[in-house]
C-alpha cells in the first residue's frame, strides 16, 4: 500500500508524463512544505491546552495538568513527525523533484513494524543479531589494526564481510551490493569485493517459487505456462529468474520472482537499520556532511521501490515509451495481465550476453558499432530521458545479432530531474571550458556538499584530477582512474554521493568495463564527446541552447576553434551510428541535421544585441575580418546543410523574428523610461 502525502500533493502544482515525481518549481519548496507540515501540531497544542483553563469541575487541576501532558506528548510525536518528514523533504530537493506517492518514509517503517504481533520480541532477537554478528567482525578489524597487520589480511576480511552479510539476509545483502558503489563510505578493496553480491546470490527452491507465481497468477502454472525451466536463469537478493513458454501464444518469456515472506524482514531491517545509524550521526556529519539517517533513508527508499514488481513493470513501460524511436536499442515487452507485486512476466531476451565477448564476436557482430550504439544509448538515458538503468552489468545487457543493444532488470532504475539533467550538462560544460570554481559549485547543487559549504579548497584538487585525467588527451581518458581519484578526494572533504549519482558512477564503470573486455582499446570519451557535442548542436531545448553559447563565448569572446571541434565530432557521431545495420534498416538520416540551430541562431541575432554585438566583434577581432573562420565552418558543414530548406524555413519563421524583435525593443524603450 503506497503512502500517500496531501502535504506533498497540495504542494506539488504538476506531475511529470507517466511517473510520480514532480518538478519543484521554485528553491523554496522545502520551506513551504514544513509550514504546511507544523501548522496541524500548532492546531493540536492549542486546542488541547485550552481544555485546562476552562475545566469548570472540581477536577480542574487535574485536568489541567492531564492536558498538559497530553500537549507535551502531542507536540513531541509532532515535533518527530517533523523531523521524519524533513529527512524526506531534504532528499526530494536535493533530486529535484517531490514525490507524492511514496513507497517509503521513516513513519511507514516503524508503523508496519511496531503493528506486528511479537514485534517488540523479534526486534530485540534480530537487533542482537545484528549488534553480535557486526561487533564482532568490527572487533576482529579493531585487533587486526593493533597487531599492525590490519592491510595484509585486507583480501581475506573482505571476503569474510561479504559471507557475513548473505549471513545475515536479503537486506544486507542489498546494502552489501549498494556500499559496492559508495567510495564515500567504504574503500576501494571492499567494494571489488562486495561487488560479487551483485551476480552470485543462492537461489531459493523451485516448490516455493512456484507456488508464489501461482498465488499471484491465481490459476495453475499449467493453466498459463506450457513449459518452465527446471533451473533458475538467474538469482539476485530480491528475487530469481526462470524461462517459460506461454501456453496461449507460444511465445518464450522470463518471469522474475521474488523471494518467499521477504516484505516483513525488510521493513523490520530498515527500522533496525535507522535506530543504529541515529548513534552514527556525529559522525556521519563529519566525514560526508549529512546525517546517516539519511543514508539510509536513501536505501530504504530505494528497496522498497524493487520490492514492488509493479513499480519494475512500470518501469519497462517506461523504458518502451523513451526508445519506441530508436531502432538501435531493444527493450522487452512487458505482460501487465500476468504480473503483480510479487511476479513479473516479460518477454524472453533471445541475445547474446556481454559476458561472452567471443560469441559476440563470432555472431559477426561489429564490436565497435555495438560499444558506440551502448554508449549513446546510456548518455541518452542519464541526460536525456533522465531515467537510467541502475544496474547495467553484463548479465543485464545483450547484443542482438542484427547489432542492437537490449537491456533487461528494470528493478534498479534512478530518476534526474531536469534540473539535475541540465547541472550535469553545466558541469560538461565547466569541464571544457576549464572553469574549475563553477565545477565546485556544481557538486553542491547536485547534492555532493551541504549548502554552504566553501568550496574554495576544493577547486585546486578538480583541476588537479580533470588536468592529469585528460592532459594526454582523450584517448587516455577512463572513468575509472577518474574514480579513483575521487575516491581519494572524498576522504579529504565532507563529500557525501547521493544515492542516484552513485547508480550513475556505477552505471559509467560497468558499462566503460564492458567496453573495455570486448575491445581493450575502446575510448570511451571519443563516443561520449561526439554525443554531447551533437546534443549541444542539435536539441532545441532553451536549457541546452544557452549552454551551447556558454560553450561558444569564453570571456566575451567568440570561439571559432571549438565551433569547428563541435561540428567535427557531431558529424563523426552520426557517422559512427549510420554504419550499424540496425539503423541501416530504417529511413534514418546519415547527415547532421542544424536546421532549427541556424534558424534559433537568426532568431537570435536580430533580437539579442548582447549576441550580436559579439558576433560581429568575432568577425573583426584583432582589426582584421575574420572571413576564412567563416569559410572554414562553412566547408564543414557542406554537404550536411541543405541551404534552399534552411533559407524557406529562415523566410517562414520571419514575421516571428520580427515580432519578437519589436517586443524586445519595446520593453527596451520602456526600461529606459523607468
């Protein structure tokens, strides 16, 4: 059952196109949402107080001390509820958005656990547990580190750390495979080593999975499946795979289970997991500048979403609706009327999976295009579509053998909002423009740093890591010896990476790791660059059109060079997908399309004197005109531009130039007059 916020939804004036999040409007909506959240306290305080003063029977004191009390409780369960609701409110604004509909909040937790018969029993046996089980292997760490070989037998505890939490459950399990990717909370020899959470998980017999599809599908397995796998295809912490046929069509399908009785240990883990990280909030302020409360609100928020297969489901539709475009990438069907909360019926992914890169290669495969089409395919999701598979290992991805790219495993998946969207595009942006001040500041607005915090020490140590990263150029680039020096970067400052943008960071690794096992010498940046280059060209999007300007004029001055640098590797992207087959199969246009750019850019000039002030300045820098700049653009563009269209829709959009050159002059005019 979702819990539903009116607070939130009064709040939230919009949704976005089929999800639940909703786009703040403006900075501040936090603040307005806990106005609205105290005023039913204040109502509660004042009406049980006035009880006492018009008490008029013998037992007015009494009365009076009795509505006290009960004020006293009142105000302290709302002044909790308060400071529940903020942990949540602190979370919605750092994304961007609110969330309306929500599958978890620190209230829910402890209500669905303290309602439990035996509650209290089964908190305290599974609480000591827990305490036993990690205080002593923090005890054999402590004793490691007095001895001094505390970095020798690394390897061997790491290992014992990941056999302790498949110990302890699915719930540990999951914050085994989420601390894999938080270099803000563990080392790095840990995280190699919980990483094998993600892929090696024991499965749970086929008797209880199969009774559970059936109480959810409501009839007989042979009712609906002529043929089911007698072995697992895949197990994970939530749930496992199998691979059926259905008896209607015929068609071959995956359906993904979930564990037997798992809800009720997740919610009682979440809770115990909160109280202990209540002890850790000194310190968790400390070292990443947020409380650990929130760390695990982030967590808990996010299993509860995988725990709904209606929400994976929705999620496929989603996922459908973002690539119905694109004949290079090959998302699953998703049967609605055969899944639940606890079932999911897909169809079977009949491809060839990115842990066997020589069967891709004897598919006759282009290796290349297939790195290329994955490549833009990611991109497109994280700055685009700003819904991206969290989980894209390569168990998870396919090459089809007509060359197309195919994701499966929706159940991780995270959302940017568009303001987030367009921070990372201003962070692109920084990078090339080597402006290391902004790049600081970016990481506060994506959440990396509390507000306020300076970020004047930090800008010498970007620089530091951008400079040695891409000081060969872009071929030596990779993002995981970026990483790694993030990783450092993050002892030394109050960095916490939240929870969405470390599914990005291992989103990026995984996928560059992929890259690098099917073709060793893959630059992952010379695909990326030609990507964002091509964005910044071609999206009309207002966002994008004025960080395509910051990225043109350096200083006030027009730069000629990296317009050419722009050109150059948005041609060289649509060059690069043009040549996989499964483009080559759809009317999809191989040149690069800048029609709506120089129309924007007319537009532009004639109405923006600050522009077109600069423009012409660019064209008599330095006293000389600057005509074979111009010539050079121009020759790149041959053949790219079709110069009659390009003139008929420059005419067409004229009288809107004009008018919006009329309006501009007008409220010149009149600002001058004020």
């Amino acid at each position: 059952m979702e819990l539903i916020n009116p607070n939130l939804i009064n709040a939230c004036p919009f949704r976005t196109s089929r999800r639940s999040d909703v786009q703040l409007r403006t900075p501040g909506f936090p603040s307005a949402v806990s106005r609205n959240r105290l005023s039913p306290a204040f109502r509660v305080s004042a009406a049980v107080t006035t009880t006492g003063p018009t008490s008029r029977n013998g037992n007015g004191a009494s009365t009076s001390r009795r509505s006290v009390a009960v004020a006293k409780e009142a105000n302290g369960a709302a002044a909790a509820a308060v400071q529940l609701s903020k942990a949540m409110e602190q979370l919605d604004f750092e994304r961007g958005v609110c969330v309306p509909f929500r599958k978890y909040s620190p209230e829910t937790v402890r209500n669905k656990v303290l309602e439990t018969r035996g509650s209290t029993l089964s908190l305290l046996l599974r609480g000591v547990e827990i305490v036993w089980s990690l205080g002593f292997y923090w005890s054999t760490l402590m004793y490691d580190y007095f001895v001094g070989r505390d970095e020798e037998v690394v390897p061997f505890r790491a290992r014992q750390l990941r056999n302790l939490l498949c110990d302890l459950g699915p719930s540990f399990i999951k914050a085994g495979q989420v601390l894999a990717n938080r270099p803000d909370i563990i080392r790095e020899d840990y995280m190699n080593e919980l990483c094998i959470l993600q892929d090696d998980v024991p499965s749970f017999p086929n008797q209880i999975a199969f009774k559970i599809i059936e109480e959810d599908l409501g009839q007989p397995l042979e009712a609906v499946f002529s043929q089911i796998s007698s072995e697992t295809i895949a197990a994970a912490s939530l749930g496992q795979v199998y691979r059926a046929t259905l008896r209607e069509t015929g068609a071959e399908v995956a359906i993904k289970v979930q564990r037997p009785n798992i809800e009720p240990i997740i919610y009682r883990d979440l809770f115990l997991f909160r109280t202990l990280a209540s002890f850790l909030n000194g310190i968790s302020l400390q070292k990443l500048g947020c409380n650990a409360e929130l760390i695990v609100d982030e967590f808990g928020e996010k299993l509860l979403e995988e725990l709904d297969y209606t929400l994976e489901a929705r999620n496929i539709e989603d996922f459908l609706e973002n690539f119905k475009d694109d004949p290079t990438v090959k998302i699953p069907k998703v049967y609605r009327k055969l899944s639940g909360s606890r079932v999911i019926v897909m169809e079977w992914i009949d491809g060839i999976r990115c842990t066997d890169p020589q069967a891709i290669k004897d598919a006759g495969i282009d290796v290349n295009g297939f790195l290329t089409l994955g490549v833009s395919a990611a991109l497109r999701q994280l700055l685009e579509f700003g819904l991206f598979h969290g989980d894209p290992h390569p168990g998870n991805i396919f090459a089809m053998r007509d060359g197309r790219i195919a994701y499966v495993d929706f159940g991780n998946v995270a959302v940017l909002s568009q303001q987030n969207k367009q921070i990372l595009i201003d962070a692109v942006v920084h990078a090339v423009n080597e402006d290391y001040a902004e790049m600081a500041n970016d990481f506060t607005r994506l959440g990396f740093l509390a507000s306020g915090t300076d970020v004047a020490p930090l800008v010498p140590a970007l620089e530091a890591i951008w400079q040695n990263s891409v000081g060969k150029g872009l071929a030596d680039f990779n993002f995981r010896s970026v990483t790694g020096k993030f990783n450092q970067l993050v002892y030394n400052y109050p960095i916490r990476i939240p929870d969405r943008f470390s599914l990005v960071i291992r989103s990026l690794l995984t996928q560059e790791g992929i890259c690098f096992t099917l073709q060793p010498d893959f630059k992952f940046l010379e695909v990326a660059y030609p990507y964002v280059a091509k964005r910044l060209l071609t999206d009309p999007n207002p966002a994008l059109r004025e960080r395509l300007i910051q990225v043109l004029f350096k200083d006030g001055v027009f730069q000629w060079k990296r317009l050419e640098n722009l050109i150059v590797l948005a041609k060289e992207n649509v060059a690069m997908l043009s040549t996989n087959p499964a483009i080559q199969t759809k009317s999809t246009s191989s040149k690069l399309d800048l029609t709506d750019t120089i129309k924007d850019g007319a537009r532009l000039f004639f109405i923006d004197e600050g522009i077109r002030r600069q423009l012409l300045l660019a064209f008599t820098e330095d006293s000389k005109l600057h005509i074979q700049e111009l010539v050079d653009v121009y020759r790149l563009l041959e053949g790219e531009i079709d110069i009659p269209t390009v003139a008929v829709e420059v005419v067409r959009d004229f009288p809107t130039i004009v008018r919006d050159l009329m309006l501009s002059w007008t409220d010149s005019i009149l600002s001058d007059r004020r």
